[in-house]
C-alpha cells in the first residue's frame, strides 16, 4: 500500500482510514484470543501491529496532504455521533504508537514466552492488541466520552499486561497501577461531566465552541472541570508527584510489556492533556482563573530534577529507566507549559524522540532480563563486555537521554531551550542542561558498571541474544541517530502541530 | 599532492578516517593489517589536507552538505583558513603518532588494541569535522562527538584509576559543554537568528554589552576543551590514557579542539571590531592571564612527568585563549600559529615521557637521573621541544609567543607582555631541569665515566619523536605560509587602522627572520 494507491483503493477502505487503526486490533484482539498456540496468536498481533502501523503512517500522509479529517462514526453525523478528528498532532501520536507497536513485535517472539506460559500466550497478544487498540482510539478520537471508554480499555489491558510479569511483585505493581488509574480515570469522568453539563455536549470541538459563553455563566464550573481533567490525566501521564505507579509498573511488568507501555502510554496520556488544555479549555479559561502553565512548570522543573536524582540513586536499571521516563515527561510537560512555538515544538517532538530512546533502552534491558535474569546493577559489572551489540544501542538511547547532538533527543531539547529564550526566560535554559547533566551521572554510572568491572557470577557467559531481539534494538538506536539528523517527520511535524494548538488557543 | 576540487578533496578528508574506523574491526584478527589500515589512513589523510591548503590559501572557501536538524539551523561543512591550519596540524600528526602508537602499545602489550585504534580514528573524524564546520551548532555536534568517542581511550586501561579519570573526563567535558557552552549558543542564535560562521561577527550591533559579556564568558568557561581554569581538572586527569593518546588528543587534538573553538568563536561569531570596541574582553584578558601564570607554577611542583605536561598544557592553552581574547589581528595569528607550535612542541614531549616509559617504565621526574646516557636521542628530543615550548629560538615557539605579545601591545595591555615574559622564566624552570637532570646526573648504581649500553625505546617510538622534534625546528623557518594562512581568516578590509597594520606586521616578521636564521 502506498500513497498514490488510495485513489485506486477500494472507495470504502479510503474514506474510512480514520477508523481502521481502531478496527484492526479490536477484530485481532478476538482473533488472537482463540489461536490455539502462542506463536500463531503472536503471528495475528504481528500481522494486526504491521497493519496499524502503515494505516496510521497513510493517515499522517493524508492529513499532511488535505488538513484536518472528521470522520462521522457509524455514519451518525457529530456533535450528536461520535467524531473522529484526525489532525497533523493527533496523526503523529498514532504514528508514534503504530510505529512502535510494529518494531516491537519481532523482539516479542522470545521475549513473551520467558515470562507467560504457553497457555497464556494467546491472551497476552489478545490484551497487548486491546491496550494498542485503546491508545489508538485515544489519539483518533474526537469525543470527550469516547476518550473516556478508549482510557479504560487501555487501562485494563495494562494492568492485565503488568500482572503478567514473572516476579510475583508484579501483581501489587499492576493494582498499584489499578488504583492510581482508576482515581485518575474518575477525575477525567468527573471533569468532563461538568463540562457536559455547562455545555450540553462531549464532542470536543463542539465543546469549544461553546465553553466561552458557558464560562461567563459559569465560570467555577468549568474551572473546576479544567481542574479535574488535568489532575486526571496528569496522573495518567505521571506528572511528577503523581508518578508513583509508574516505577514499579515498569520494573516488574515483562519487559515486551514495559518497552510497549514506556514508549507509548504516557505519551498519548501527554495528547489527551495537549487536546484539552489548548484546544477545549484553551478559548474560556484565562491563565489568571486557574494558573495552570504555572503550576504545570514547576511541577515539570521539580520532575527533571528529583527524578533524575532518583534515578541516579537507584539500582535496578529498569527502575532507574523508568526515573528517567518520569524525568522526561517532566521536559515534555515544560514544552506545554512554556505555550509558545518553539516550547510546544520541543514537547511534542519529545513525545517521539523519548519513544524511541527509552524504547531503545528497555529493549537493550529486556535483552539482559532475557539473558541473565536480573538487573541489580552490581550484578551486571562487565556486561557490556559480554553483549557488546545490546549495550551499544544502550549507550546509543542513553546519549539520547541525556540529549547529546547527533542524537533525538538533542533535537527536543534545543527546541525547548529555544522555547525558554522566547519566553524571556533564559535561566530555563541553565535548568534544563543542568539536569541533563544528572543524566550524564545516571547513565554513566551503570556504563562504568557495565564496561569497567570485570564480569562476574553468570555475566561471564553471557552473550547477545538472538537476531528476533537484536533487530528491534538495533533498529530503535539506528532510529535515535537518524532522527537526531533528518527531522522532516519529527521535529517539522511537531512544529506544524505546535503551530495549530496555539492558533487553536488564540482563535 | 592530489589534483582534485576542493570539495572532492574536503569530503575525503573527512571520509578518511571513517574508512579507517571501519576497517579497524574488520582485520581485528590481523594485527598487521588493522595497524596497516590506520597508517594508510593517516598518510592519505595528510595528503589530503596538504593538496586541500593551497586551494584555501588562494581564496577558495569549499562547502559540503546542509542538513536543517533544527528550523534555521543546520549540519554543513565549509573550509577556511583557521580550520584548515588545525586539519593540517592534526592531519599530519596523526602519521607519526600512528606509528608511534604501534611501537608503544606492541611495546606495552596493551589489551584491546582493536578498540584503541577504533576509537582513535572516529577522534580524528571528531577533529577534522570539527575543524571544517560551517557552524556553531556543526561544531558543537563534533565537539561532542571527540569528547565521547575519546573517552574509551582515556579509560583504556579499565581499572580503579581509569575509571576515576575517565569520570572527571566525562563529567568536566559533558558538564561545560551542555551547562554552559549549549546555553551560549542557543542565546547567540536568539541574538542574531543565525549560527553560521561569518567573518567580521554575526552578533548584532544593538546586543547589549552585558549580554555580550555574560555571552563570552559563557563561551571561555563553557568551551571546557581549552581547560580555562577551573574547569581544567579534565586534563591531568585524562593522563591515565596510554601516552599515544595523551600525546595526540591531550597535546593536539582535545585542547586543541577547545581553543580552536575558541578561536573561531572570537573571530566569526563576536568580531574582533566588537570586542576590542565594546572592552567586554577585559576582564577575561586579566582572569585567563593569571590562570596562565598559575598553571605553569601548579606544573612546577608535579614530580609525575605526565602530569607536569599536562599542567604545561594549560597554560600554553592560556596563551591562545589570551591571544584570541585581546583580539587584534597580530594577536590572532599569534594564537592560531601557537596551535601549530605548541602541537609540535608538546607532543613531542609527550612522546619522550612515553618512550622513556615504554623503555625503562620510569614515570617520577626524580627517577630520571642520568637517563640521558640510555635515552640520548629521546633526551635531546625532549630538549627541542622544551625549547620550543619556552620560545626560544630557533624553534617554532618562538613567532608564537613574539605575535602574542605584538598583539598585546597593539591592544594596549603592556602588562601581558610581562605575563608572557614571566611565563617563559617559569616554562624553563619547570622543562629544563628534567633536561639537566637526564644527562648530567649520575645514573644510579653506574659509576661516573663507565660506559653504559644505550636503551632507547622501540624505533617505532624513537622516529615519530625525532621528527616532531624537528618539525619544531622547521616551524621556525615555514612559519610565514602559515601567518598568511591565518591572516586570510581575519577580515582585510575592516574600517579600523589595526588589521592593515597588523597584516604588514605579521607579513614581514617572518620573512626578516628566515632571512637572519639562513
């Protein structure tokens, strides 16, 4: 399939792009559920992952070529039905989901079966399929509601899909998790009950048009909504303090589940919140009714520094990562709260450029997980000497982390260092390298670990993995240097999305 | 010399050493081949920038590539004369350093050779990138690049104290660049809208002084490479590095690099006209002054012979960022002839402190007595280079040092002169007496006129170090190509009276003293 196919494409499959993203896994999620045998239910999640993938790729080429597409679900025509709006910011979460969701799937091969017993293979895929379903509907739709129903079923899937994990701490992670998300989910429901009570509508662009005359009849309403909403979903996205869900989640999910969830959840979390702030609440609500950006700021500061410290005092290299991941949102969140071109730019572009770094890390982590079995960073001395392959492309997304040139992840950050020159607040600029720094410190520290110390215990025997794991690895660090080159399709469409949320706040 | 367009023979420079550090891994098994790969490189490389020089010299300003990672910005290549004068200095001494490694880690039997050579020609692509960005942004991805791709060489050795030094490295390097260096590059491209390198400055005329001022002293502290004090830790500590690599990337390419930057940063990036107008050099003029006297008095009391030199390089890197600071035309030549002259210098030191190890695995200064009896050729090595390093002539140090002071006098600073003059008391105080020390002390254990079998170090240490030893003598002689060189970088036509002045100045000495020394 390619873009010059679609005029030729059959009439319906075209006009309904929109909607096949969300098809596609629900239909391999069933499909998968009844595979007898783990590798054909793995052969269906390939198949149904590779298929979003270049649905969601022929989307942003589409929205790229004729502007923002409404598609009526159903046939039943918005505000009444179900909208699906997708948009050049929208279309680059599902890019980013769809993308990552395919690369991963080679590496699950071997991956999964170390941690679910055959029985439960097909169950697995068929969750993993239903949680990438979720993200998807997330990011496509234009429906308060709707987002609502596609958070949940993401959110049972990944409880479902951390359960998995084969230490039994897994469980007390997952309902961690399960209460964290919940209340977070609740607080979403909340605020968009609010709103549809002012409004007397849950489609999102309806609801902008009409929350300025609601909030000059009631102004509290609404700002309590707002409140709820960011709350909410700030929680889903791990904005520091509410992150407290997400290291354990990540150490003891299995380690295909938590390169998936690290790469993709938080960031469609991130969407949700840049949908509402700019785009729904943006036109009523004044930064003076309820300083948001403010708040979001600080909070986003404290992030990238407490949770670097975090990271570098802690000894497991999964949970360390997650840190990071936490430390990283913070910056994505301080492109949001700077509100200008270049700030916004760099927060979006991040949402893609951290995917591919921490996806590119856990992958490399997974592959010692798989080897070795453990990751206490004492017990890992000399494995770089021993995977030589799997820890170059981790060194490759920890460059990226800490935001050397060359790499992503310099790309985000010059964007959002520009963003802090525009607001007049260059100091920001300082703050923002200075915790770069930590970054040198957290994962320098388990480089020397893993390079400098002679490799002891069962580190000694330990090799790369197999092909099915090197390739998706191999493939994420050759994707961070990439795009810390040629940007057209990161940091250009971040800017062309950036450009839209901010005329959508002013308009 | 290759006959070919200027931007042939730019990309090959630069593809060179990428060859090379492919190459490498492959013959892994083949020690010969892999050692063969990297003299290849190194010798076709050298033939590459010296058939690229005369093209420069004539005017031609080659580009390659423009690749926009971030809007307005982008990843390009362009040759001018300062960045040629650096790919020249670290092209050639690549060869010998080359062939030097091979006798010194065969000589130690150093683990991980292939890792070593690996590492060292993607520092060599680090350097002449660097050398030939078009911008700062270009620069500063190559800049990193050297510090990263150099820090494997520095932990070479993997043990307790590798690990330490590699830290320091790691940390002072990474940490200057990103905190401070990065935060003066994003606020010069929100002052002009632009990176690229410009003759004459590209800051705008309305820039406020003190922004300027905070700019520059960002760029001095922030350009960690050139180890302006106090972020000069990284360089005794990266002396736990086999002595190959502290002699070609801690005497040349690293520091290099950093004042290079330096350099260009001062000429194409503030304009000479801004800073000597606006005085916002001054304070930094008197601050880098002191650092340079009280470098050379910390090298005085280091006993470790590498890390006496390491501390001599410090403040030799004092000279070129004064240089470059006091910003006058003679000045500037002064600081980009001192690249040259120190490199020469230096790493011939460094190749004497490495042969005396790899022979008689000596590394205190007061171990050194009477060794010039088993080490003559190494010794007398070490005297050039000393002497060179303190300027007197007929060694190349000499012009270096005698441009920087013109350049402070034209400035108006007398009293740099009288930093220099002091410097170079102090060069002889802390080089000469390991000299003395080698041949006229007493061996140990040997009586006085006994005779004693010569024990040098391996040829393939002794060549490299007698030919950068008389590289320093012939520098003496050749340094006007290379004024000339540097001249065609500064702007000739500026409104102000000091660049023709200066040019004429910096035209003649040269001459008068090739004249005089033949």
């Amino acid at each position: 399939m390619s873009a010059e196919a679609l005029p030729t494409a059959p009439f319906v499959l075209a006009d309904h792009l929109p909607v096949l993203p969300i098809i596609v896994p629900l239909i391999g999620a069933a499909i998968a559920a009844l595979m007898p045998r783990g590798w054909l239910a793995w052969a269906v999640a390939t198949v149904s992952s590779v298929l979003v993938a270049i649905l969601s790729v022929l989307l942003l080429l589409q929205v790229q070529e004729t502007g923002t597409i409404s598609y009526a679900l159903g046939g039943w025509e918005p505000p009444l039905g179900i909208e699906y709006r997708v948009d050049t910011l929208n279309a680059f979460v599902l890019m980013i989901v769809g993308a990552i969701g395919a690369v991963i799937m080679l590496y699950a091969l071997e991956s999964v079966p170390q941690d679910v017993r055959p029985r439960q293979q097909p169950f697995f895929y068929a969750i993993y399929l239903l949680c990438l379903c979720g993200l998807l509907g997330m990011a496509v739709t234009g429906d308060a509601f709707n987002i609502f129903v596609f958070m949940e079923i993401s959110s049972l899937a990944t409880y479902v899909l951390i359960a998995m994990g084969r230490d039994k701490r897994a469980l007390l992670a997952a309902y961690q998790y399960l209460i964290m998300g919940t209340i977070g989910a609740t607080f979403y429901v909340l605020g968009i009950g609010l709103l549809y009570t002012v409004t007397g509508t849950l489609n999102l662009a309806d609801i902008a048009g009409r929350i300025a005359e609601a909030y000059q009849v009631y102004p509290r309403a609404i700002i309590a909504a707002l409140a709820f909403v960011i709350v909410g979903i700030s929680l889903k996205l791990a904005l520091f303090p509410l992150h407290v869900w997400l290291p354990n989640a990540y150490t003891f999910a299995p380690p295909f589940a938590t390169v998936f969830l690290a790469a993709t959840a938080t960031k469609v979390a991130v969407y949700i919140l840049l949908r509402m702030y700019f785009d729904v609440f943006g036109p009523a609500v004044s930064v003076e009714a309820l300083p948001v950006t403010q708040a979001i700021m600080i909070l986003a500061l404290i992030a990238m520094f407490a949770a670097s410290f975090l990271a570098f005092y802690e000894n497991r290299v999964e949970r360390m990562l997650a840190y990071s991941s936490v430390a990283q949102v913070g910056y994505i969140m301080l492109g949001m709260a700077l509100a200008n071109e270049s700030g916004l730019t760099g927060g979006i572009v991040h949402l893609f450029n951290h995917a591919i770094s921490k996806a590119a890390l856990f992958l490399a982590i997974g592959a010692v997980v798989f080897r070795l079995g453990h990751t206490r960073m004492e017990e890992l001395a000399g494995v770089g000497r021993r995977m030589p392959i799997t820890m170059a492309a981790f060194v490759v997304g920890g460059l990226s982390i800490i935001g050397v040139p060359g790499t992503a992840g310099f790309v985000s950050k010059w964007n959002l260092a520009m963003g802090a020159i525009e607001n007049g607040t260059p100091f920001l600029v300082f703050l923002i390298m200075a915790s770069s720094i930590i970054a040198v410190l957290y994962v320098g520290r388990f480089i020397e670990v893993a390079y400098f110390r002679a490799p002891t215990g069962d580190c000694e025997t330990a090799r790369d993995p197999g092909l099915t794991m090197l390739l998706p690895t191999l493939l994420m660090a050759a994707a961070v240097i990439y795009f810390g080159f040629e940007t057209t399709y990161s940091a250009d469409l971040a800017r062309d999305a950036a450009r839209a949320l901010i005329g959508g706040s002013q308009g | 010399m290759i006959n070919a367009a200027p931007e042939m023979l730019m990309l090959a420079a630069l593809v060179i050493p990428l060859v090379a550090a492919v190459g490498i891994p492959l013959f892994h098994s083949v020690p010969a081949m892999r050692e063969g790969v990297t003299i290849g490189a190194a010798l076709a490389l050298f033939l590459v920038v010296i058939s690229l020089a005369p093209a420069v010299l004539a005017g031609a300003r080659p580009e390659l590539f423009d690749l926009e990672i971030v809007e307005g910005v982008s990843i390009g290549f362009k040759v001018e004369p300062l960045g040629m004068l650096f790919a020249l200095v670290a092209g050639s001494l690549w060869i010998v350093n080359s062939v030097y490694s091979i006798g010194y880690m065969r000589g130690n039997n150093e683990p991980r050779q292939t890792t070593f050579y690996l590492c060292f020609a993607i520092a060599i692509f680090a350097t002449i990138a660097l050398a030939f960005s078009k911008n700062l942004l270009t620069l500063f991805l190559f800049y990193e690049l050297l510090t990263i791709s150099t820090y494997p060489l520095v932990t070479h050795k993997a043990n307790a104290d590798a690990r330490e030094g590699g830290r320091t490295y790691m940390l002072l390097l990474l940490g200057t660049s990103m905190g401070l260096l990065l935060p003066a590059i994003l606020i010069t491209y929100g002052l002009a809208g632009t990176l690229t390198f410009q003759a004459g400055g590209i800051l705008p005329d309305t820039a406020e002084p003190w922004t300027l001022s905070i700019l520059l002293a960002l760029f001095i502290f922030g350009i960690g490479k050139a180890a302006v004090m106090p972020f000069h830790f990284w360089l005794p500590s990266a002396m736990v590095a086999p002595t190959p690599v502290s002699a070609l990337l801690h005497a040349v390419a690293v520091v290099k690099a950093g004042v290079f930057t330096v350099l260009k940063v001062i000429v194409y990036i503030f304009g000479l006209e801004t800073l000597t107008t606006s005085q916002i050099n001054e304070p930094l003029i008197y601050f880098v002054a002191f650092c340079l006297i009280a470098a050379s008095v910390v090298a005085l009391t280091k006993d470790n012979l590498k890390a006496r030199l390491a501390y001599s390089t410090v403040s030799q890197l004092a000279y070129i960022v004064l240089a470059a600071l006091l910003a006058t035309s003679v000045s500037v030549v002064g600081g980009g002839l001192h690249i040259a002259m120190h490199a020469a210098g230096k790493i011939t030191l460094f190749f004497c402190a490495g042969a005396i190890y790899t022979a008689l695995h000596k590394t205190e200064i007061s171990d050194l007595d009477g060794i010039g009896r088993l080490m003559p050729v190494t010794m007398t090595a070490f005297l050039i280079g000393s002497l060179s390093i303190i300027g007197l002539p007929p060694f190349g140090g000499t012009w270096s040092k005698w441009f920087i002071g013109m350049g402070a006098l034209d400035a108006g600073y007398v009293f740099v002169v009288a930093v220099l003059m002091i410097s170079s008391i102090l060069n002889v105080v802390y080089l000469l007496p390991i000299v003395a020390r080698a041949f006229f002390r007493p061996l140990p254990g040997v009586a006085d006129g006994e005779p004693v079998a010569i024990k040098e170090a391996p040829l393939a240490c002794v060549v490299p170090l007698s030919l950068t030893a008389g590289a320093c003598l012939v520098l003496f002689f050749t340094a006007e190509p290379i004024a000339e060189l540097i001249e065609a970088a500064l702007p000739v036509a500026g409104g102000g009276e000091t660049p023709s002045g200066a040019a004429g100045a910096a035209g003649e000495q040269p001459t008068a003293a090739t004249g005089g020394g033949s």
